[in-house]
C-alpha cells in the first residue's frame, strides 16, 4: 500500500490532550453509528442491541415497562388511571438510572480511554457479527492491520504525552479515511486494526490514498517526526469464509512482511 513511508508532519496542539473525556466520546460514539443507508450495517446494530438484550432480561423487562408508561403518559389526556400506573412505578425509575449507568459501564469496558475507538473486546464483539452478515450477504470485507512507524522512538524522545498525541492523531486519521459503518480499533500500544465493507469505491488502494492523505492532514504542523503506518491487508471473501482469528493473521502477517521489507530496503541505502 506505500504506507510505510508516508511521511507527514505531526500539529495538534497538546491543549487537545486535555479535551473532555466526555466531549471526545461524543465525538466517537462507536455503539451509535449512522447506519441509515445501509441495511447490513443497520442488522449489526439489531444484532448488538438483540445481544445486550438476551445477555441482561432485567434490563430489557424494565425497558418495556418504561415504553408502556411513556405511551401512557404521552396521550393527549392521561387519566387519573394512567397517573396512578405511573405513581405506582417508583422502583421502574429508579432501576432505569441503574441501567442507564450499567449500560455506560458496558460502553467503556468496549471503548479504548485514549482514542474512543473500540478496544479489543469491543472490536471482536463487532467484528464477529459483521463477519456474519458479510457471509450470509455474500459482501467481501477488508482487514486491515496498522502499525504505528517509531512509536517507541516518539515516547523516548518527546515524552509519552507526545506519544499519546501521535495515537489520537492517529485515530482521527483513520476516522476521516473510512466510513461510520466501518469497525475501528485501538488493539492496544501501537496497533490498529479496521474492518470495512469492500467497494467499487472503497477499494485497498483508493483506502491507502485516503489514509496517506489524512496522516498528513492530522499532522500538518509538527516538524520533529513523521508520523506513518505500516499496514497489512486481508481480504474476506464469503465464498471461502474464515474466521476472525485467522483473518488477522493473515494481515498481521502481511504488515510484518511489509516492515521486514522496509527496514531491509532502509539498510541497503545505508
């Protein structure tokens, strides 16, 4: 993909390293995605929302309750009846803010603190389901495994808030290069990993040009360092399904090769 050697320069200012946690979780509501267009897309979030449902009936029974007071409570002229039902509920509400903070907890137990990507869990959880409904819509899918160039070297030499800076940078580059429907991950340290629906006009090179553009974008003022990846590329295809385990394996295995490549590419123009 000539990733490798993207170079770009890095220019977010370390104000933004102070940013709400709050404020950048709205940005990134991965359990919230727009998927209007898409009917595939719209089955992943009925599927995830199915499973949290099944995985906890306590909260699916007060949900239900709720609806059936909110309807009550919503018509032109609620009897004395209707406000009696609604008095008689005081537990309901009370579990509702319960359920509201376990399903907050749920949130961030999938979601990466720093990137407000999904997490590791958060991405198989996902994944898996698309997966799913790549076979059975017999849709090809891209993984795409990322590595972030000298991560190590930025931490030593600039601090690890600067290496911080470099992962959220690196997160927002990913976000502007794929759509709202595609699956993003921080995996942990330098990695990432993507998983995105394959099109005419989605295609892995059209993809490495969109990245290679916003790594630059995200990072157009900071002169110290370049900031690249190195990425390998797996392909789904529902004719000859495997699972998710050796899907990344396969792009694992590429974005190694592709380092392998560089660095021996590096020592031959020593």
């Amino acid at each position: 993909m000539g990733l490798h050697e993207s170079q770009g320069h890095t220019g977010i200012q370390a104000g933004r390293v102070m940013t709400s946690p709050m404020t950048r979780r709205s940005m990134r509501r991965v359990l919230s995605i727009d998927r209007k267009n898409c009917q595939a897309e719209k089955s992943l979030t009925e599927n995830l929302t199915s499973a949290l449902r099944v995985a906890d009936t306590e909260l699916g029974q007060i949900l239900r309750e709720v609806d059936e007071i909110s309807t009550l409570l919503k018509s032109d002229h609620p009897d004395t009846q209707t406000m009696k039902i609604a008095a008689a509920h005081p537990a309901v509400w009370c579990a509702v803010k319960q359920a509201l903070l376990d399903r907050e907890l749920r949130y961030l137990a999938l979601t990466d603190e720093l990137t407000c990507l999904y997490n590791r869990r958060g991405f198989f959880a996902a994944a898996t389901q698309q997966l799913k409904l790549a076979q059975r819509n017999k849709q090809n899918l891209l993984l795409m495994f990322c590595d972030v160039d000298n991560l190590k070297k930025i931490n030593d030499t600039y601090g690890h808030q600067e290496g911080d800076l470099a992962l959220i940078r690196t997160a927002d580059a990913l976000e502007q290069s794929f759509r709202g429907s595609d699956i993003l991950s921080r995996l942990g340290g330098d990695e990432f990993v993507v998983l995105a629906l394959e099109a005419s006009n989605q295609t892995e090179e059209v993809i490495a040009r969109r990245l290679e553009k916003n790594l630059k974008k995200v990072s157009a003022t900071e002169s110290r360092y370049a900031l690249s990846l190195c990425v390998g590329v797996a392909r789904f295809d529902p004719k000859r399904a495997i699972t998710l385990g050796e899907l990344m394996a396969q792009a694992d295995k590429a974005m190694y090769e592709k380092k392998r490549g560089a660095q021996k590419l590096s020592e031959n123009n020593l």
